[in-house]
C-alpha cells in the first residue's frame, strides 16, 4: 500500500458527509471533502477522501457516529485504451 494512497467514502446526504468529516477531524483523522467521484455513484454529490494508510481509525470513527456512510472505495490509477483514468475497488 502506498503512503498517498486515497479511499473514498459514499454517504446518504450532505447532512451524513458533514457529520463524519467532524467526527474524523475530531480524531485528528485528515479527510477532504470533494464531489463524488463520476464512476461511483451515489444519492450524494459529496464525499470524503482519507488516506488509506488510516482505513481501519476511519472505519471504526464512521461506525460510532450517526453518519450514513453507502460505501469506501480505494483509488486507483488504471491505464484504460491508451489515457491515464481513475478506477475505483470497493473496500
């Protein structure tokens, strides 16, 4: 796993992207948050990006929150018919 490896993670509403970006930066967790990314879909247009390397603090803070978190998703670069693009795995 690289150290600037990025997740994403989906939720319901702006309302639950809100609520777990406190919640991590409560915890001195670093998240961004940015619009969902086009691949993955979601009823939000908001996400949180956090660095991989943090998955396991991050998924315990968002399941002792109210936060409604649909998915975590890791990125990864994929050469796809000759141009650089995002990818998604699921988590």
């Amino acid at each position: 796993m690289k150290a600037d490896a990025l997740c994403v993670m989906l939720f319901a509403s702006i309302h639950d992207v809100m609520a777990a970006e406190r919640v991590l930066k409560r915890r001195d967790l670093w998240c961004d948050m940015i619009p969902t990314p086009r691949q993955l879909s979601s009823d939000c247009g908001m996400a949180l990006a956090f660095r991989e390397e943090a998955l396991a603090a991050v998924k315990e803070a968002i399941e002792q929150s109210t936060a409604d978190c649909r998915g975590i998703f890791r990125e990864r670069k994929a050469e796809a018919a000759g141009r650089l693009g995002k990818m998604f795995d699921p988590l």
